[in-house]
C-alpha cells in the first residue's frame, strides 16, 4: 500500500530536535512516501545529527532565510539532489530575547524588525526561492500559533504570526494560478526549543490543560507533523489560504 505523498518531493525546514514539529513532519512524509531535503540553520551539524534518526538517509543543506545569497543558490542546490520540488515547509521563527517575556512596549524596532523578517517574511522568500523547481504546482505549508489573540509572554512573536498569516493568504492568491497552495498549521503549544525560548511558556502552556476539549500533550509534536503530512498530500487539492487548527480544539473554546 503506497503512501499519501508517494512520489512527491519536499523541503522541509525546521528540524532542529526530536520534538521539533519538522522532523515529526520529515519522519511521517519519508513514511508516506515522500523523498525529502533538510534545510539548517545555523547549525546544520545539529540537523544532520538529529536526520539519522529519520526513517531514511536525508541531505542537510544550509540555509539562512534572510540571507540573498543562501536563497539564490536554493533552487540550484535542491534541484541536483532532487531535480524538483512538490512541496515545501516553512517551520521557521525568531525573535530576540527583548521582543519576547513581558518587554512588548519596550521593544525597539530593529528587534521587532528582525522578528517580522525571519517569521513572517521568510515564508514568501523561501516560496519564491522554491518556485522554479515547482513546475507542476505544489504545496507549501507553515506553522503558525494562532494570532487571534494576544498571549501571555509571547508579545513580538504575535503580530510576527499575524504578519505570517497575511503572507500566507497573499502567498496563496498570487501563487494560486501556478497551481501552488499556501497553508498554515495552527499548532497547539509542545515543548520543543521554540518554546523553550519563550520567557514564562509554562503560564501559556497551563491554559491548554483547562481550556482545550480533546487532551493535549506538550510532548506530543505528531499531530502538528501529521496534519502538515495531510496538508502536503493531494488530499486537499483545493484549499489553499486556509490555517488548520492542531490544538485540540482550544480555538474554538471562548471560556
């Protein structure tokens, strides 16, 4: 019985550790089929180590999204590993320590600047890095923390994901006529090194225990990697702009 992405090529950015989203994701598209490329930074060393323990051997490459010259050797460097692309994942984010924790209206702007580029910015970057190897459509697929709302601790992170979400729908628009779907996963919070990063995670986390309708687990990133797998498949051939919520419903809970 053949995989949901059999045959399909993507890039997959973000895999950092075992409990990263990405190689959730890296690990169930290799399983259902997929033939993938990693993408690191700033430590593809990291990367490398953490791809072996995926399914199948993988190339690591290294890639800064706010570096020009990293984003023009992209399509060249993925297309002789792979000779095109069917989908890409964008599971990347950042902001410095000031514009995170309690700093919000103290945040100078270089900092909030730096956030929006790699965050938010990056998603139509990778894109369009990507887009000569997708030929015959694709899809790429992010992952978001819903901007709906302002979070505890997460301050600058926020209109990061809210810009991302705009990017999204506008990647989706202009992109759609090339047969291109741009979607976003809203994932509920798990305890990989993004959030580990964030000043105060455990009071973000502690609303998912007597909020969200189905069980949640912190240390359960599959979901999210499944729900990134299903969106990368032809199981959605029409949908594109749309954020899928991987929460456990809490989104849908006002009180």
């Amino acid at each position: 019985m053949s995989g949901i992405l059999e045959g399909k090529r993507v890039l997959i950015t973000g895999v950092l550790l075992e409990s990263s989203i990405a190689f959730h994701a890296a690990k169930q598209a290799q399983e259902q089929g997929a033939e993938i490329i990693l993408t690191a930074f700033p430590r593809p060393t990291l990367t490398e180590r953490i791809a072996k323990k995926l399914p199948k051997p993988t190339k690591v490459i290294e890639l800064d999204v706010t570096n020009d010259e990293h984003l023009a050797r992209l399509a060249d460097v993925v297309g002789e590993e792979l000779g095109g692309l069917d989908g890409v994942v964008h599971s990347i984010g950042f902001a410095p320590a000031d514009a995170l924790g309690g700093n919000f209206l103290n945040t100078p702007f270089e900092s909030v600047a730096t956030a929006m580029h790699v965050s938010a910015y990056s998603l139509k970057s990778l894109t369009m890095a990507c887009l000569p190897l997708m030929q015959n459509g694709g899809s790429v697929v992010g992952l978001t923390f819903d901007a709906q709302f302002a979070w505890p601790q997460y301050d600058w992170m926020g209109p990061a994901k809210a810009a991302l979400e705009a990017t999204s729908r506008y990647v989706a628009r202009d992109l759609g006529k090339q047969n291109i779907r741009c979607n976003l996963i809203s994932a509920g919070p798990l305890a990989s090194m993004a959030a580990k990063s964030i000043p105060g995670f455990s009071d973000l986390a502690a609303v998912w225990d007597n909020r969200s309708p189905l069980e949640w687990d912190l240390k359960d990133p599959e979901p999210a990697g499944k729900g990134i797998v299903a969106l990368l498949s032809d199981w959605f051939p029409k949908t594109t702009g749309e954020i899928i919520h991987v929460d456990g419903g809490l989104h849908a809970i006002g009180a």
